[in-house]
C-alpha cells in the first residue's frame, strides 16, 4: 500500500490518472448529448454527433486545463486550438493504426481499436501536457 502511495503521489501520475478520469466523462457527456439530439429531438446523426463531439471536447478542454494540469493561462483561445489539433492529430492517428493493423497485420478490429486507444492515450496525455497546457518557466519562478 505505501509503494501505491507513493507512486500516486507523483505528479505526472496523478494528472494521468485525472486525464483518464476526464476522458471517461467525456466519453459519458459524448454519449448523452448524441442520444439527446438525435433521439429525444430527432435531428440528423451526423449533426448530432458534432455537437456531441464539440461539447465533450469542450468540457474535456476546460476540465484538463482547471482540474488535470492546473494550468493558469489566460490564453484560452490559443490553448483551444491546441488542443483541437491534439485531438486532430489524435483521430489521424487512432484511423492509421487501426487501418494498419486490421489491413496489413490481419488484426481483429476491436483489438485494433484497444491498441489504438491506448497509443492514443498516451499521445494525448503527453501533447497536452508539455504543449497545449506547459506551464513557460520565468526567472521569477526559478528563484532567479
């Protein structure tokens, strides 16, 4: 149990663990406003699915920026850019895996997709960490 503790302690671990925790209900946020727009109202799938894509990753943006990384920026316009490339990158890469794997590897597709998930995760995790919320150094807060 310390040797857990003290593994959790660490800040890159807890961040992680926070990051999973967001994108779990992110996932949840995802899921609710497709079905609340494409279900209850009746509207076209696919516009469903990008308000529920643009909803999740917004609170996803403002949930890792407060909660995960703490991060104090004012520059929210700049960050939200960033972090819409990350994911973009993100989708990019998840579709090459997955299609690489189940194409040319002969993989089952779901596997594929756990595989993908969990490269992506980690892509995710460390762009935003060091890119879109990196906390810049000043003399000021080296003790210079």
């Amino acid at each position: 149990m310390v040797l857990i503790n003290n593994f959790l302690q660490r800040v890159i671990v807890r961040q992680f663990v926070k990051f999973c925790l967001v994108g779990l209900a992110n996932t949840i946020i995802d899921y609710a406003v497709y079905l609340f727009f494409s279900r209850l109202l009746g509207w076209y799938f696919l516009l469903a699915n990008i308000i529920a894509i643009l909803a999740a990753m917004t609170f996803s943006f403002f949930a890792n920026k407060h909660w995960t990384f703490r991060n104090k920026d004012k520059q929210i316009k700049s960050q939200y850019l960033k972090f819409t490339a990350v994911n973009g990158v993100y989708f990019l890469l998840n579709n090459l895996i997955v299609f690489s794997l189940v194409h040319y590897l002969a993989t089952y597709d779901l596997l594929a997709k756990i595989i993908a998930i969990a490269i992506g995760l980690l892509w995710n995790f460390l762009a935003n960490k060091f890119w879109t919320f990196r906390v810049i150094k000043t003399d000021k807060d080296l003790n210079f």
